[in-house]
C-alpha cells in the first residue's frame, strides 16, 4: 500500500504529516510513501531528506491524491487554490483518510456528509483514547501542550499592556489578570506560561481532579458544585454539560470574566463539539483591549463570538480563533504528530492485515467514517442520530 503526504495548505499551517524518521519506519513496515515536493519545508526538510529515507516525491498534490492507498495529513481537507479544486474532491472512492477531521463540530458536518457519499474510510486523530496503550498515538495530547504554550504567546502579543508587574519611575505597573478555562493538558501548559510571564493566573474546571492538578502547579483554582455524574466522563474527561447546568456556570463565570485581562478558553468534550460557555454579554463586560484565546475553536468553540479560523476584535476585545496553533511551532510539532501518526498505522494494519480490527478501542473511538456508513458517536450525537 502507498501512504500519500500531502502538503498542507491551511494558512500559516507548516506542520507535515511524515518526517524521514518516519517514512524510514512505514518502508520496514512494507509501505510504499509518496512525498509532495516541499511538503517539510515548513518544518525545515527538504525532498533530499525524504529521498535519502526511501520516500517517492510527487509534483504536486494532485499526484498524491490520485496514486495513493492511504492519505495521512494534520488539518481537515480544505479548497486548494492552485488546482482551483477542494482536497475533498481529491479523494478517490475506498481511499483511506487520516488527520485531524474534527468531525462534530458543526463546520465539518458537511465533510463528513462527502466521506460517506464517496465510501471514504476516514479516521479523526482527535477521537484516540486515553488510554496507556494509545499514549504513542495520541496527538490531541502532545499538540495540547504547544498549543498551551503558544496560546499565552498569542495572547502576549495582542494585550496592549505588560503581563508582569513592572516597577517604573511613575510607579508600579499592576501585573495582569489570565483566567484558564478548562485544565486539562492545553490549559495546565497555559498556566505554566502565564505564571512564567508574571501574570495572576486563576483556572477554573468542574472537576475538582482537575483543579487540585492546576492548584499544583501555584495558581487558585475555581468551580462551582457539580454532581459528579454530570462533570466527569471516561476516563475522567468532562462531560457536556446538561443546558440548566451550562447556564449555571455562566453565571458562576461572569464575574471572573469581567475582571480579567485575558482569557484561555480550552474546555473540551473528548470528541465531541465544544459547549459555548463565554456569551456575547460576558465578551462585552470585558474592558476594552481583553484578549480570549480560543483554543477549543476546532470543536466549535467556547466563546460564542469566536470565528473559526479568523481573529476579530469585538467591543475593544481581540477574539482569537486561529486554528492551527501548533503549527506556528512546525519542528517540534511535526516530530510529535508525525510520530503519533506512525504508530497508529501500525495500530491499524497490526500484523500487515490489509483489513483493520473493527473490535479496537483505539481504533472504533477514532472511525469516522468507512463503507458509506457514519460511526463516530460524537458527530452521531451532533446530528441528532440515534446510537448504532
């Protein structure tokens, strides 16, 4: 089988979904891997480097889509404009599909619509387990920390203030206030950072796991009471919030809201789509020159203002919705994603099968969509559709 590798053409995106390391890896495996020119050079590889690994370099990305078995790219498909033609269309019918799909947010509800008309099997690398054995190949955990890290980055560069507390001749200079919404790996990282930076950090989570794990790290810790049925998932993960319950923390939120300089928004539901628990009233309490970076915007979001892909700046609040957070660090990124993505190819065709264990946690969490049929429970629950 050949394992195709695009380039990716999401804006400012230089992650890569293969390194030499790797395609060095799928050759023992017995894979075939076909390279587009200049798909690393983002992350500072030339075709020379894939070459000397044993890859194949294709001309374009049409030559990728059109030879390859199996697609492993980072971002969901997007229109590319050199062929004037969307990478969804690319596909061919029965081709194997694997990258971040984010297939419950609301967005790509179409995508997925077009993976099932066109008998794609497609595999979403945000719906892995977190389970030991899929440390390995769990992306949404190491991009999560980058993406932590870059969001206080972000955030610094767009506050038109200091974070730290700085002493001046005219007097001091109070330092900043970040609230962290969601500590889980994305907002532990952002705590870190902001604390780092000098600012006051506050973190607030319905689990109270979560905010002992965020009080470890020097910070005060917030939440309100939430039965614990209702808070804490699998594996300890959060649940969606019932909308009574929802409407409960917003209220609880909006004073902490209010008084902060910047907000991290990264409360997550384990694939599914994000809940909005910032409104437009709580963006508008905000003084003038507050920045929310939204990190959860793949899922559809926290803040209800938040624009995909996009930053905004909405009553002198700057709303930050870009995507691809992890790609603005593409070496140490790609070495992680491209990594998680090997082993979970070797997950899937596990003793060379050509036809993968349908009985797989790993791989049942992560199906999206294979033989014209909808499987992942996320987008199931999104669209209304009943368990199969």
């Amino acid at each position: 089988m050949l394992i195709g590798i695009p380039k990716e053409i999401m804006l400012k995106e230089n992650r890569v979904a293969a390194l030499p390391e790797t395609v060095a890896k799928f050759k023992k495996l017995g894979f075939g891997v076909l390279v587009e020119t200049k798909a690393g050079a983002g992350a500072f590889t030339d075709d020379d480097a894939y070459l000397k690994a044993g890859a194949q370099i294709a001309a374009d990305a049409v030559e990728v889509f059109d030879r390859s078995d199996i697609i492993l790219k980072v971002k969901e498909p997007l229109f590319n404009d050199q062929f004037n033609k969307h990478e969804m269309d690319m596909l061919k019918e029965n081709q194997i599909l694997i990258t971040f799909l984010h297939p419950a947010a609301p967005s790509n509800h179409g995508a997925v619509k077009k993976l099932q008309d066109k008998n794609i099997t497609a595999f979403t690398m945000d719906g892995i387990p977190r389970i030991s054995r899929a440390q390995r190949m769990d992306p949404l955990t190491s991009m999560s920390a980058i993406t932590g890290y870059k969001a206080i980055i972000i955030a610094a560069a767009n506050f038109p203030k200091f974070i730290p507390m700085i002493g001046t001749s005219i007097g001091m200079i109070k330092p900043a206030k970040i609230l962290v919404i969601g500590a889980g790996v994305v907002g532990l990282q952002a705590i870190a950072t902001g604390k780092r930076l000098g600012g006051v950090v506050k973190a607030i989570d319905i689990r109270p796991d979560a905010r002992k794990e965020a009080e470890s790290l020097g910070v005060k810790a917030v939440g309100f009471d939430v039965p614990p049925e209702l808070a804490i998932g699998e594996g300890g993960y959060a649940k969606a919030l019932p909308q009574e319950w929802l409407e409960k923390e917003r209220q609880a939120l909006a004073p902490l809201v209010a008084e902060s300089d910047i907000i991290v928004l990264s409360a997550l539901i384990p694939g599914e789509a994000a809940q909005h628990i910032i409104t437009r009233e709580m963006v508008e309490s905000m003084n003038p020159g507050s920045v929310i970076i939204d990190v959860s915007i793949d899922q559809g979001g926290n803040c209800a203002l938040t624009d995909p892909g996009k930053e905004l700046i909405h009553n002198g609040v700057y709303i930050c919705g870009i995507k691809n957070i992890p790609g603005s660090l593409p070496v140490h990124s790609s070495w992680l994603y491209a990594n998680n993505l090997y082993y979970f190819v070797e997950n899937l065709f596990k003793n060379g099968e050509t036809d993968f264990n349908m009985e797989d946690e790993i791989i049942k969490g992560s199906l999206v969509t294979h033989k014209g049929k909808l499987y992942h429970q996320g987008t199931r629950k999104a669209l209304g559709l009943n368990d199969h």
